[in-house]
C-alpha cells in the first residue's frame, strides 16, 4: 500500500455560476488582474469566462460603457409600462405592473445571443 497523493479534479462551474462571476466583474470596478486576485482566478479563466458570455476579454466596457439613446413619442398599450427597441428590431416590452425577475433573466438570455 502506497501513500501517494492522487490530484484532486477541480470541479467544473456552472453556466450560472459563469454568469454570475461575469456580472460581478463587470460591476465590480475592478480591472480584471485586481478582479481575478480578490477572487483567486486566473486571468485565463476570466477572459475564457467573458468570452463564453458574449463580454469583450479585453476590458468592461462592452457592458459597462454608456449608450445614446433616442426617446420618442410612440403610441403604447395604456397597459405598456416600458418598452425599449433595440437597434437589432428586437423590442422588449413591459407592463407595467412587470416581474422584475422575469425581466432580469431576459435580458440576460438576448446579451448572450
């Protein structure tokens, strides 16, 4: 009987687990070296992992970066709280009394596409 050590397989993260990582990151305010010690990744990993969701590697401000927007005048449902176009013809639109957590998960499912 020997005493060897077998290395232990490091489990895998979850598509979740990704996810969640890329939003605190991008919310952080932290470059991704200061970003990647606090949490013990590599900065491989975290670039794999921004790749993955869709984020530009090289910097946050493919989600953090402000956007101009155009507010116009549009006829709505009087049930329509919010509706917002996209550039790509994608409308998302809300009533008003919306669940928020619904919402949440759409949003995050069309940044992935």
């Amino acid at each position: 009987m020997t005493d060897e050590k077998v290395p232990l397989r490091k489990r895998r993260r979850t598509v979740a687990e990704i996810e969640q990582l890329v939003n605190e990151f991008a919310g952080s305010g932290l470059n991704r070296s200061q970003f990647c010690r606090r949490r013990g990744l590599t900065l491989g990993t975290l670039n794999r992992y921004l790749k993955m969701m869709g984020r530009e590697a090289g910097s946050v401000a493919s989600c953090t970066a402000l956007v101009a927007v155009e507010l116009t005048a549009a006829k709505c449902d009087s049930s329509s709280g919010l509706a917002v176009v996209l550039a790509n013809a994608r409308r998302i639109e809300v009533g008003a009394s919306f669940d928020e957590t619904a919402l949440r998960h759409l949003v995050r499912v069309l940044e992935t596409l």
